[in-house]
C-alpha cells in the first residue's frame, strides 16, 4: 500500500544541480517577496514534466550532502516525483528511494538530536540521511524509552497516593530517577518537573551538583 502517487523517476544528477540556497529564500523574505509571488516562483521553483517543484528543501540539500544512510550504508539511487494520495492539494515533491533486493526503501530526514531533547528542527547540521528502515527502528527503541517515563510516573503517582511520604517509596523513586538521568533516558530538567517536591528531587539536585563540582574542579 503506497501512499504517494508517483509521475516520474530522476536521477539524482538531475535534480541536485537545481537545487535552490535556502539563503536565496531568506533574502527574498527579508525583501518582502511572498511565497505567491510569480518572482519567488520563479526563482524558486523548476518544471519537471509539466509539474513545478519547489527546489529548496532542506531535505534536498542533506541528499545532496549524503545519498548514504547511516544506519545500514544503504545508498539512496534515484528521486520519485511523487504527491501525498491523502493531502490532495498537495504539491508534487521528490522522495529518495533505495532498493534492498525486490523492494523499494524510501529514505527521509532523521534528527541527530531530537526537537523533543532541543534539537533544531531544520538546521543541516542536525539532520542526517537514514532509510526508514532504520528510522523505524529509532523510533522503536525510542518508544522503549518513552515506557520508562511512564514507569516513573505510575512511582509518583504511588508516591502521591501514599497517606505518610513513606521513606521507602522516596528513596525508591530517587533510585528509579537517578538511573534514568545516568542512562541519559530522561533529562535532568524534566525529571524535576515530574518529580514531587521531596527527597528524589533533593537528592537528584545534590548529585547533580556533586557532578558539576566534580566536571569542572569547583569547590564550594
Ligand atoms: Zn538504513
């Protein structure tokens, strides 16, 4: 089941020569050239058999930086010019393929650092080629990842619950805290949010401490 329909096959030699700088988009911002504009159009756009495609995409530009996913060394080795079956005002964009055996590998954008830790969201520097195959995987141990989140919020609901803060549920939810913050699981930040008031949270902000007196020679 294919989401796209798809009007054409291209070389890669084909569309990265065309490629238009993002800086070229920003400029005609800064000049007040809307995006209808027949000039930012013109510009900024080129015709591929009759259908006009925007050719200044980041995620063209990191294709033309890597064809390799970095996963599994796969190679992307040709552009389908395709459009969203679902979005039907869609506009016709070029997806990167690459085939393993019989079948067809779409290859997108991963983000080193994910949006949701910070990362940017569309700066090249933070993006990397990978095939979906991996990406699917990343998503999967990311998903792992999320339960133990979940995990620490059914402890601080318990904690919550209990009548008297008992000294084993604190000191329990402080262990569970503190590995998911060495795992790097959880940031150190948004253990705090989640964390009640009490000793998981002082104990999380001591360590921490204790680490940064440690990183960078300070004494106090
Ligand atoms: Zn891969």
């Amino acid at each position: 089941m294919n989401q796209y329909i798809r009007y054409g096959i291209y070389k890669p030699e084909e569309i990265f020569p065309f490629l238009v700088d993002q800086s070229l988009v920003r400029d005609m911002k800064t000049l007040g050239i809307k995006h209808a504009d027949p000039l930012f159009k013109k510009a900024t756009e080129k015709n591929y058999d009759g259908h006009s495609v925007k050719m200044y995409s980041t995620r063209y530009h990191l294709f033309k930086k890597n064809l390799v996913c970095v996963g599994c060394g796969m190679r992307g080795s040709y552009f389908a010019l395709e459009k969203d079956k679902k979005a039907v005002a869609d506009r016709c964009h070029f997806n990167l393929y690459g085939v393993n055996g019989d079948k067809e590998i779409l290859f997108t954008q991963d983000h080193i650092v994910p949006i949701s830790k910070g990362g940017a969201s569309n700066a090249l520097s933070n993006l990397q080629t990978m095939c979906t195959v991996c990406n699917h995987k990343k998503a999967d141990n990311h998903t792992v990842k999320l339960s133990d989140e979940q995990e620490l919020m059914c402890l601080i609901r318990e904690y919550n619950k209990a009548d008297e803060k008992a000294t084993k549920l604190g000191t329990n939810l402080a262990k569970v805290s503190e590995a998911l913050w060495r795992s790097g699981t959880i940031s150190l930040d948004r253990l705090l949010e989640l964390l009640p008031v009490g000793y998981a949270s002082f104990k999380l902000r001591a360590l921490n401490k204790k680490q940064k007196i440690l990183m960078l020679g300070e004494y106090e």
